[in-house]
C-alpha cells in the first residue's frame, strides 16, 4: 500500500503531513495530509507545520489548487497563514481555492490587514455547509462531497471518489483500420457499426471492463456515530479518528472525539476495504496499542504515519 518510486498520472495517493491531536506530541506534528488523484493536487487540513512538513516529504505544494478545512479548531488550520505567504513570497500566479465552515475568511483578512500583507494571486474562498452532504468540486474525472460530522463545532469530512472509466479496448482482438470514431463509440461502450446502423462488432467481443473508481473518506474530527456512514459506504481508504483508546472513551464521548475501536467498527460497517487510524492524543507515545485495538475489530487498519504515502491501486 506504500508508494513505489515511479507512480504514473494515473495515481491515487495519499501523503500523512500531520496525524496529531489537539498539540504536537512525539514528534507528531497536528492534521494534514496531501492528496494526489490523477495529476490533480489537494492539501485537507493544514494544522501547525503543514508547510514545513511538505517541505521535509519534498511535497510541492505551489501544484496545490485546493484546501479542504474540516472545521476551524486550531490543530486543523493554523498552519494555513504562513502557507499563503510562502506561497506569495514564492511568486505563486495559479488561483488557491479553501474550502472552510464560515469564520476562516474573515480570521484570514484580519490578518491580511494588519500585517499588510495581500497575496497578488486569487484566493477564492467556498463556504461549507454544516450538517449536510454536498457536492463542493466537481471535474472530468473525480468529485468530492463533504461529510458532516459530529463535533464541538460545524465540522466536514471529505469523500474523494473517482467517477466511472471507459471501457478499455482489448488490443489483441482489435481489428485493423477501425476509425477514431468507432474506437472513441467501443470506449464509451458502444457496438462498432457500420453508417446504415448494422452492429460489425460487439463492444463486449472487443474491450475489457474498465479499470475500478477509487476513493478515499477522510473522517476527522468525530464524535461516534452511524449518522455518516451512508456517505462513505465502500471506499477503498477511509481514514478516521482515533483520539482515545477504549479505556478513555467517556473522556471521547465528553469531547465528540473516536476511540480505535469506534474507528474500527465505522469501518466495518461502511464496508471500507483499508482504514487508517490518526488525530493521536499526546497522551499516547507508544501507538500499537491502538492499533491492536483496531485490528481486533477491523484487521485492514494501520497507522496513519508522517511521512509515508499510501497508495489505492486501480
């Protein structure tokens, strides 16, 4: 599930930046991670040393067009600021999209103006909406819905999901000379045929099925619950809290936040097929045991781990 070193433009790959809770702790740095799916570039969240830890995983984070800010606790954006202005001290021209709860606008143009600092490229900023699934981007090839979440504050999680592929032709069987055309028709799953409509060949004689939609959820932070499990149903990664292990799940039922075994049992029931734990308490340096917890429940977990990429085969 790790990267390999030569990842083609077809790739879906998720890079941890940060998988800390509320403060840095071990070395763990608070929330984000960057998101790479078919060429296109999202950062989500962007805590405390987000753009420091892209530069130490030799992320390029001028290829980032979107940010996805699940709420406006501090873990979750602080970094968010000093990311704008490496960006324009950097010569940045492309247009930055952040997607946010209200509030982080303004928290941001406050600063603009008493720093006197105004970035010369656009930032055009999407308002979330809390307590519901909506559609927020939308391209040839993937979409991206928000999750609503149960905490403290308006919260979002984000479900990335690549729309169907073309069927892809069977170049063994292909017959010579076909036009574009007829090649374009067998992709889009059509018959091949002839300019008075007669079939000359059928699209399942020639083509194979096409290669499989990925997808990605990416759940933090949450208080338990099943409330949202219709909207992550069946992803292929799905990366989810896990603040506290079992013994403190009263202080995570007080705080809104998942114990390992809550993450755990969302997966199972969401059918995820991988489930990435992250958002540590500092209370726990040594994070196997939550792990284990996980694994007992769902044995597809691992560790959301800084540094590391983790990759969805087609």
């Amino acid at each position: 599930m790790h990267v390999e070193p030569n990842v083609l433009a077809l790739s879906f790959k998720v890079t941890i930046l940060g998988s800390s809770g509320a403060v840095p702790a071990y070395g763990r740095h608070p929330s984000a991670q960057y998101v790479e799916i078919q060429n296109r570039h999202f950062l989500i969240d962007c805590g405390e040393a987000a753009q420091m830890q892209m530069m130490r995983y030799q992320v390029n984070f001028h290829r980032i067009s979107h940010i996805f800010i699940t709420h406006l606790h501090g873990d979750h954006y602080l970094g968010l600021m000093g990311l704008i202005f490496t960006m324009q001290l950097q010569h940045r021209t492309g247009p930055l999209h952040i997607y946010s709860h209200d509030g982080l606008d303004d928290n941001l143009t406050v600063q603009f103006r008493h720093s006197r600092f105004m970035p010369t490229y656009d930032i055009h900023f999407h308002r979330l909406k809390p307590g519901v699934s909506e559609m927020i981007y939308e391209d040839d090839v993937l979409t991206v819905h928000t999750v609503p979440l149960i905490h403290a504050i308006a919260c979002s999680g984000f479900v990335f999901r690549e729309k169907p592929k073309p069927r892809r032709i069977d170049k063994n069987v292909l017959p010579p000379n076909l036009a574009i055309k007829q090649l374009t028709d067998l992709k889009a799953g059509l018959d091949v045929v002839d300019d008075e409509g007669r079939v000359l060949y059928r699209n399942q004689d020639l083509t194979l099925p096409p290669r499989h939609s990925r997808s990605y959820a990416y759940c933090s932070d949450t208080g338990f619950t099943d409330s949202f499990i219709p909207y992550i149903r069946d992803v292929d990664l799905l990366y989810n809290e896990a603040t506290f292990m079992v013994d403190e799940e009263s202080k995570a039922r007080e705080t809104l936040h998942c114990t390992a075994r809550d993450a755990a049992g969302i997966a199972k029931a969401a059918g995820a097929r991988r489930l990435l734990l992250g958002h540590f308490s500092a209370r726990y340096k040594d994070l196997d045991p939550l792990l284990q917890e996980a694994r007992d429940v769902f044995p597809e977990t691992e560790l959301a781990t800084e540094g590391e990429t983790y990759v969805i085969p087609e």
